[in-house]
C-alpha cells in the first residue's frame, strides 16, 4: 500500500544551538522541478480561525445537554465544564511542542509515525478516514441543513430527505470551494468565525443579565442531584471534552502555516481562551427563544454560520491527513496529487467529501461517534506517550515550545482514566470500537508491511512495492534528508506544462 515507510520525508537538520530540527514534508526532492506542491499561505488569523471555527461548531449545540444529563447537576456540570476546558487547553499546549518539534502536516498520524512507528500511526490514519471525520462533517452538515430547513416547515421537522439532501450539496460544495483555492477557503473561514463570535457575545450577555437578575433562583441548590457513579461522571467529561474538540486541528496543516515555529503556538494561545470563554456559556442557546424575545431568530442563523464555519475547516484541515497519509506510501499514491494550477490536494479532497456524503446514508451517524469516543481519547493518549518517548529518545531535537513535563503527565493520567472507565462501563460499544480499529491491522500487514507480495496485489492496492515496518530501521536512518536518494519522498504532484 505505498513506498517504504522508511521514505518518510522528514529529516533531521542540526540548528545553531547544535540541537536538531526536523524538516517538513513539503521540501521538493532532487529532479521534482516544476512540480506543483503545498504553499505557505496561512497566517496567524487564518489559524484562529480554524481552531476558533472547529472548536465553536455543532458540538457546543449537543454536548452542554449531556455534560447536565450525565453530572446530575448544575454544580458538577459547570465543574466539569471548567475541567474539560483545562484538558484542552494542557492538549493544545503538548500538541504545541508536538507541532512544532515534528513541523509536518497530518497531526497526530505524523506524530504517531515518527515516535511510535508505522502501524500506530497507520490505525490513527485508518479510524480517522472510517468514521472520525466523515462522520464528524456529515453531523455538521445535517445541523446546518436542519436549521436552515426549520423555518420553512415551522410546525414540524423538515423531512429527512431534504435535510441529507441539503447536506450533501453543502458538503459538496465547500469541498469545490477548498479545490479552488486555500486563500478563499481561508477568507471564508474568517468570515464564518466572525460572524460565530459576534453572535455568541449576544448570547453571552442575554445569560449574563439572565444570570445577576435571577442569581438567587440560579444558585439555589446547586448540587442537589449530583451523581456518584465513575461511569456517569466520564461520560459528563467526554462531553465537555467533545464540545472543546477541534483544538488539534491546526496540526493537520503545519507544513502550510507561515512561519510555524512562531504562529501554530500563537494560534493556539489566542484561539484557546476565545473558544473556552464562549463555550463556557453555549448553554444559554437552549433558552435563547426566552432570553431573546423578537431577536430569538439569531439563534438558528447563529447554529448555521457556526456549522457551516466548521464544516469549511473540517473539510480543509483533514484533507491533508489524507495527502500526507498518501504521500507517507499508506494511502493510493493519486491522493497525494497536487493541483497545479490551484495548489491544492484535490484528490485528497474529493476523496474526503465523498466519504463525508457516504455516511449520510447511515441513519443513526451519531451511534458511529459514539464508538469512536474512546478511540479517539486512546489516540491522544497514544500522541502524548509519543511527546514522552521523543523526549526520552530524542532530546537533541530543537523544540521551539516545550511544555512542563507535569502537563503531557497529567493530561495522559486523565486520558487514561477516562479509557478505563469507558472499557468497565460501556464495554460494548468500546468492544465494537476496538474491532474497527484492529480491523485495520491486517490492512496494514498486507498492503503495507508486506514487501514481497504478488503483483496482482499491489495492482489491487494502487501501490508500487512492499513496505518494512520503519521501525525495524534506526531512528537516524529514518530521518535522513529528503535527498538522499534512498529516502526520497513518494509524493506525486501533478506537473506544470507551459
């Protein structure tokens, strides 16, 4: 399923201080002259707004409801919002170091690869592109259809066939525009995430004034009903956490970002507070109707712009885990196409809107989330084991941010907890999630790990030759310079021709 995933086209580079730095993937290898590749087009706004526009999409709209349902009361439900906030703000800080120690585009699957080995970071590629972000924008795009639709059927809800139907050609359509052009992509994605932040401030202050002039009504027993049990009090937590998710996805489009050393920490430390302070009080949506009187027609315009803003990013940014995955010789090497006209990855982009209209054939897409829950925990935790071991194996690596040891422990400790008591709580759905991942395994064996296999095979899987586990090679050896002609890089980019 690709070239050798020793071919990774990082590379290690001694810096002045005489610690090494690890080269990104976009650097051209000898002989790719005139070949269209990935460009440096985002500042530090455009990365607010992604992580401000994925981090404030549907899932402050769903989870505010279970993090009360599952805390049993107010009290504990803003303790664990608070909580929640901090795990992602101690996450985006470690994923700070990792970004910038390992400056490649597709997060935590290039992390993976290049601390843990090829097949953890192949399993993360493979639940990713299964269920995580298909499923993810299909959920995003049935919100943004469903609230658009609501008013034109005011007395019900909108039939279920125009909703999928909405969402596919909303899908459809940001994918066409993230063909187009980064630069438009990204203009759309400001716009969207103004408007989002401009709304949530109205609905911020209607729950502040609705909070002083009620505040003995509101602070009457606030943890009267609190729950006990582990189970609950995790489920309370993977909600806020789900509601804060999004702050990770700058990672995917590193290789991008104008000077990344300085802007993806920035973007990070700007978007964070942004997106906690206005999650924290997401919740008022749920009364806005009362709160806003002959203005509560803000709120459905307010949930459209947001998913639709967050749509957009959930479509750019994992479109590069796609092309890097192909590039990386883990995916049909045609993904890792670059449009040379647009400099755009569009294989990997129609590939990745394809997917995302599939899975609006499923009817229950949030039962789909729900198994991958833990999944993706287990992957953060796996991406922080990562940020240790690169740290213990590597310390001469030039880190331009680099976090308090106490952090990455810490937040791996919750991550840890939160997986156990998933497995002793909902063993059944995390049985059905550990099978979809271990699905991959074999996948990764024959097509990849394999070398020797039959040609008919690799025809079968689009790919050119076997695949050692790269870890059987030194780490040095795996991050030789992309020049050297054992270790070129298997990106194929479309060429140029006057």
């Amino acid at each position: 399923m690709g070239q050798n995933d020793s071919a990774t086209t990082g590379s290690a580079e001694p810096s002045a201080s005489g610690s090494q730095r690890l080269r990104s993937g976009s650097k051209q290898s000898p002989g790719t002259e005139g070949t269209a590749e990935l460009k440096k087009e985002l500042g530090l706004i455009n990365g607010v707004g992604i992580i401000v526009g994925v981090m404030i999409g549907a899932g402050i709209f769903v989870s505010p409801v279970g993090v009360v349902e599952y805390s049993g009361s107010t009290g504990l439900a803003l303790i664990v919002w608070a909580i929640s906030g901090l795990l992602s703000m101690v996450g985006a800080l470690c994923y700070a170091e990792l970004g910038t120690m390992i400056p490649k585009s597709g997060g935590d699957y290039s992390y993976l690869k290049e601390s843990l080995g090829a097949l953890p970071g192949f399993l993360y590629l493979w639940i990713s592109l299964a269920i995580l972000v298909p499923t993810g924008n299909a959920i995003l795009g049935l919100t943004f259809s469903q609230y658009i639709l609501q008013p034109f059927w005011p007395e019900c809800d909108p039939p279920d066939l125009a909703v999928r139907l909405l969402s596919a050609i909303v899908i459809a359509l940001l994918t066409a525009v993230n063909c187009y052009n980064v630069k438009s992509a990204a203009r759309l994605q400001d716009v969207f995430t103004s408007m989002k932040i401009f709304s949530l401030v109205i609905i911020v202050v209607a729950g502040l004034v609705a909070f002083f002039t009620r505040s003995e009504e509101n602070l009457a027993g606030p943890f009267e009903g609190t729950t006990t049990e582990p189970g609950q009090i995790a489920k309370a937590f993977y909600s806020g956490l789900f509601t804060y998710g999004g702050w990770n996805y700058l990672n995917f489009v590193t290789e991008e970002i104008k000077n990344p050393f300085r802007n993806l920490p920035r973007a990070i430390w700007i978007s964070m507070p942004i997106a906690e302070i206005l999650n924290s009080n997401a919740v008022a949506v749920t009364f806005g109707d009362k709160l806003l009187g002959v203005m509560s027609w803000i709120i459905p315009v307010f949930v459209a712009c947001s998913t639709f803003g967050a749509l957009n990013a959930s479509i750019y940014a994992p479109s590069r885990l796609v092309f890097v995955g192909a590039r990386e010789g883990h995916l049909p090497r045609i993904l890792a196409h670059v449009n040379s006209d647009t400099c755009t990855p569009i294989p990997a982009l129609v590939f990745l809107g394809a997917l995302s209209i599939f899975m609006l054939i499923w009817k229950d897409v949030q039962m789909l989330i729900g198994y991958s829950t833990f999944v993706e925990a287990s992957f953060w935790g796996l991406s922080i084991v990562g940020l240790l071991w690169m740290r213990y194996k590597r310390p001469d690596l030039e880190r331009p941010i680099k976090v308090n040891l106490i952090l990455p422990i810490v937040f791996l400790f919750v991550v840890m907890f939160l997986m156990v008591v998933s497995v002793v709580e909902n063993y059944d759905s995390v049985g059905i999630a550990i099978v979809i991942v271990t699905c991959g395994i074999p996948v990764y064996f024959i097509f990849i790990h394999w070398e020797n296999k039959p040609k008919w095979l690799k025809r079968l899987g689009a790919y050119t030759s076997g695949t050692p586990n790269p870890k059987d090679e030194c780490e040095e050896e795996r991050l030789l310079p992309n020049d050297n002609p054992k270790y070129s890089s298997p990106t194929i980019n479309i060429t140029f021709h006057e």
